[in-house]
C-alpha cells in the first residue's frame, strides 16, 4: 500500500490556478532576473532536499557506504533538475527572438505563468524527495552491492569445467537363472505345475450318502453295519418297557446309593473315535446300550456296548469334516441322529434307511458354524440351532426342508458366540442361551425378529464366558450353567421368566486347549442330580445335588484320563464319558 501511495504522490497532478496581482507594465522582468529565480528555487530545492536526507542519515544511522549512496544520489537529482531549468530557458529565449512583437505580451503574462510553475516545480521537488527517501529506507542499493560482491566471489578462476554429455550405457544382459539356463548355455526342463495342498477341512457332499463304517474292511464290515442298523431300528420300534412318568422316582437319598454302585466293568471302556471327543449321546433303548460320540475332525463312532461284530461292536463314520459340536436322538423317533458341526451343517443319520442326509447347512463361503441345536418337536422335524459368525445367532430349521443359510438370517442374539442353546421342556416357546459374552439368557422365540439385535427375557451375568446352560429336565424351574470363572451355578427360573442365582458352586473348569469344555448337565429324570467332569487326581467324575453338595464321585483304575463329555442313559442306571483320546467309559 505505502507503494501505490507513493506512485500516486509522485505523479503530478494538475494545479490550480492561484491568482496573482499583475505587476505594473514598467516592472518588466528582464531573462537574468527570471534566471536567477528559477536559479534560487532549484537551489531552494536542493537545499531541502540535503536536508531531508541529513535528517534521514541521522534517524536511521546507516553506515558510511549508504550515506555515499544516498548523496551521490541527491546530486544526480539537482544536476538533473538544473538540465531540465537550463532547457526551458533556453527555449524561452528562442521564443522570444523568433516574435519579438510578443515579448510585452509574454512578459505580461509571465507572472501568471511563473506563479503555475512555481506550484507546480515545488509539488513535484516535493515528491520527488519523498520517493527518494522511502527507496533509500529499502536498502536496495545496498542489497545490489553485496549481490555483485558475492557473485564476483563465486565466479571460479582459470580453468573452466568441462560438461560432457552422459554415455548410454548398455543394458545388462539377463542371467542365465533368469532365462532357465545351466552355466553352459543349456536351457532347462520346464517347471512342473504347482501341487496345491488339499482342504483338510472341505465340507462333506450334502447327500444323501451311505452310512458306510470307514473303520471296517470288505470282510464283512457291511454286513456288521446292517446288523447294527437293524438293531437300533428294531429297539426303536419296539414299546417301551422302562417305567412310566407316572411310577415316582427314588428319593434323592436312595437315588444317591444307586449311583455309588456304579462301577466301570471289565468290557466298560472302548476306542470310539480317533480324535478327541466332542459329544455324546446314548440311544434310549431299555434292553440294549449303544453309545455314540463325534469327535474334533468330525466323526462319528457308535459302540454297541454287549456286541462283538465288527470292531468289538464299533462303527466310525465320518459325516462331517470338522468338529461335531452336538448330537443327539430324536426323542419321539431313535431311529434318527442329530449332529450339528463346526462345518457349518446339521446332519440326520437315518439307522432305518442307512444314509446321511444335509438337513440344514450355511453359507460356505461365509465361515459360520453350527455349535449346538435343541429340538422344537419331540419327533425332531424342527429343530433351534445356533451358529456364530462373530455374533451369536439362533436359527429355526425344519428338518422336512433343506435350508441354506445363504437365504436364511437367523435371529440375532449376543455379540458373541453362542456355545449352547437348549428348550424348555413344557413349553418349547421358551429357551436358554449361554454365551461367550458372560451371559445366560433367556428368551422368548414368538417376539423375535429378524436383521436386528433381539432383547431377552431376562439374563444373568457371569464372571467369564458361559460353555453351557441348560433348563432342568422335568419342570423347566431351574437351569444350570457352567463358566470359566471356575463357577457352576442353579439358576431359579419364576413363571415371569426372571432368573436369579441360587446356588453357585466352586469347581475347576480350566480344561485348557487340549481337552473339550466341561459342560454341567442335569440327570434326564431327574432334577437334583448334576453330573459334570473334573480335573481333579485320581480321575473322576462329579455328581452333585441341586444345592451344590457332592453326592459322590465315580473312580476306577481304568478311569486315568479326564472325562470331559457325559452324559445318563434316559431310561437306565448307567453314565458314559468320553476322553481326550477317543475312549468311552460306560458305569453301570
């Protein structure tokens, strides 16, 4: 802004006319007088000019060289003014000796003119210093000095460099790895194409496939496998002769002698599967005992206890190709099992017609597994499962309909992984959850909804994560869950659906990575009796009452493992388990 100011002060603007008194006719003034005071205006000029700039040097105090700058300057501006006086004078007076009959006239009007100028030379002097000092302020003189001095610094000496133009070089040939060449210039054989690793894990063909024992050679092992299809058929079939519900179980008392007499007998043990067992279950047959259990690379071994065929009465086949999560029979059909796995499918193996059917599978490219499911209808045509894909979702599969989880949402539950769901036995509207986000819930399967996070009856927060929750088996009042924060606890459930703990029990459930969760659960006929893995020396198995007291534990010399899995006959006095190593334990 001080620029522009400063370009617009310094160009001459127009003057007004200042009005002046003539001077009298005879008072004509002669080309030396008229000399002499352009003369003392220019002097009266440069007089102010020096002296703007003493004053300048004396605010600013600048060194000697710019003081030097300075008045060198001013001096050109007074020569520079004189030259331009000089000319005007001079071609005055050619004016004059070309009309000398208007030397009066021009004398009389010198005076008006002479005024203008006068204004006008003064106004401009005026500006004409200013604009110098505010240059002089800026230092450029000196700026332009000390640029020359260095670049004359700079400037190299004698010898100048010579640039010479970079040479191309030329590309380096390739190696002879690179173009598959042995040292002597040999080419080598072509690569053979890439052998990718199988998928140890690859989903089963959804069927349905023959129930063909993979354990059993052609010596007869499909003949065994018919016979023990045939049996469970057969033991389905027949009726029932174990008590009725009517006829009224033991007192816990008595019920608690009956159980310290199991014992583990000489034929009590057998080699079920390969890997290590995940799930069992045991045919409700009153007359014969056949147990079967899945284990982590999901197969599934069925052991018929009394028998000799085959391998020693053991049958594995091999539904799944992941851990089997749950498995069960069909409460109201036997013939059926039920297994859910973490391949994301649930299987029916149907004894009667000897095949495997897909009854529901998820999305495969969706990496959601089943871990665990319930049955809605005694008969098993519906069925609640539970699968995870970072949260917990529940879903409702009609055994009649192959589902595909690709078209199907399910019902959001937890945040979390659901690690079991199981049904209320009166009223199958209602069912319990236990998560991996510290809680059991229970929940009301009319009001949910799907593409939306649902909200429960009521829930009861553990210390750690949940492996288990299950409703007791006659009534449905209570429920018992088991949690890493080395807790097993009653819950009392009241007709509004509230829960609270009632009894918590202190028990070791770190069972580590190498061995299955321990999972407490209820006796099938009863509801004071808990029967639950231990991990105590000597290895045994807990049974506790429903008001946490220990009513005995099951030992034996051949019991020298951990029992993580077990589980009661429905309608008989006897206990299996299942071990790390594949072995089933039947007490009886």
């Amino acid at each position: 802004m001080l620029g522009t100011a400063n370009f617009y002060k310094s160009t001459p603007k127009i003057m007004p006319k200042i009005p002046q008194t003539k001077r009298a006719p005879s008072a004509a003034v002669s080309p030396v007088s008229k000399k002499r005071r352009i003369g003392s205006i220019s002097g009266e000029a440069s007089g102010k000019k020096v002296a703007h700039g003493i004053k300048h040097e004396n605010v600013l105090q600048p060194q000697r060289t710019s003081a030097r700058i300075k008045s060198t300057n001013v001096r050109k501006e007074e020569v520079e003014i004189k030259e331009e006086v000089k000319e005007e004078e001079e071609e005055e007076e050619a004016e004059e000796a070309v009309l000398p009959g208007n030397r009066i006239r021009d004398d009389e009007d010198s005076d008006e003119s002479d005024g203008e100028m006068s204004a006008y030379e003064k106004k401009r002097l005026q500006n004409i210093q200013e604009n110098a000092k505010f240059f002089a302020s800026l230092g450029i003189a000196k700026t332009k000095e000390n640029m020359s001095q260095k670049s004359a610094k700079n400037a190299t000496k004698g010898l100048k460099r010579e640039f010479k133009e970079k040479e191309v070089l030329p590309r380096r040939p390739l190696s002879l790895r690179i173009r598959r060449m042995d040292p002597e210039g040999v080419a080598l054989p072509e690569l053979p194409e890439p052998v990718y690793a199988e998928d140890l894990y690859a989903r089963k063909p959804s069927g349905p496939f023959d129930m063909e024992p993979i354990n059993l050679g052609e010596d007869g092992g499909e003949n065994s496998a018919l016979r023990l299809f045939k049996s469970i058929t057969s033991l389905s079939k027949s009726p029932n002769k174990s008590p009725k519900k009517e006829v009224q179980e033991p007192d816990l008392a008595t019920f608690t002698k009956t159980l310290q007499s199991l014992s583990l007998g000489p034929g009590g043990f057998a080699k079920v599967t390969k890997k290590r067992i995940s799930s069992v279950a045991i045919h409700p047959s009153p007359s014969k005992i056949i147990a079967c259990a899945g284990d982590k690379t999901g197969g599934i071994g069925a052991w018929d206890v009394d028998s000799q065929d085959g391998d020693d009465g053991v049958y594995l086949f091999q539904p799944h190709s992941r851990p089997v999560s749950c498995l069960q029979f069909a409460h109201g059909n036997p013939t059926k099992l039920y297994s859910s796995s973490y391949d994301g499918t649930v299987r029916c193996g149907d004894f009667e017609r000897g095949i495997f059917d897909e009854i529901h599978a998820t999305d495969i490219d969706g990496d959601v597994y089943c871990s665990y499911f319930d049955f809605l209808s005694p008969d098993g045509v519906k069925l609640l499962v539970s699968q995870n894909a970072r949260r917990g979702y529940v879903q409702v599969v009609d055994s009649r309909l192959r589902s595909n989880g690709s078209n199907m949402c399910g019902f959001w539950l937890h945040d979390r992984n659901v690690k079991t769901v199981h049904v209320h036995p009166t009223k199958p509207e209602y069912f319990v959850t236990g998560s991996t986000d510290s809680t059991v819930a229970l929940w009301d399967l009319r009001s949910l909804k799907e593409r939306s996070k649902n909200q429960y009856i009521s829930s009861v927060t553990h210390g750690r994560s949940v492996s288990g929750a299950y409703f007791s088996p006659i009534t449905g009042s209570k429920v018992v869950t088991t949690s890493y924060d080395d807790r097993i606890r009653i819950l009392q459930v009241d007709e509004s659906g509230n829960m609270e703990v009632q009894k918590a029990i202190r028990h070791d459930n770190h069972t580590g990575r190498w061995l299955t969760t321990f999972r407490a659960n209820w006796h099938p006929r009863r509801e004071d009796v808990i029967v639950v893995g231990s991990m105590e020396k000597p290895r045994r198995i807990h049974l506790f009452d429903d008001q946490g007291h220990l009513l005995h534990s099951l030992l034996d010399e051949e019991l020298a493992s951990v029992s993580s899995v077990n589980a009661f006959h429905r309608t008989r006095d006897v206990l299996v388990g299942g071990n790390a190593s594949g072995r089933l334990h039947v007490f009886m």
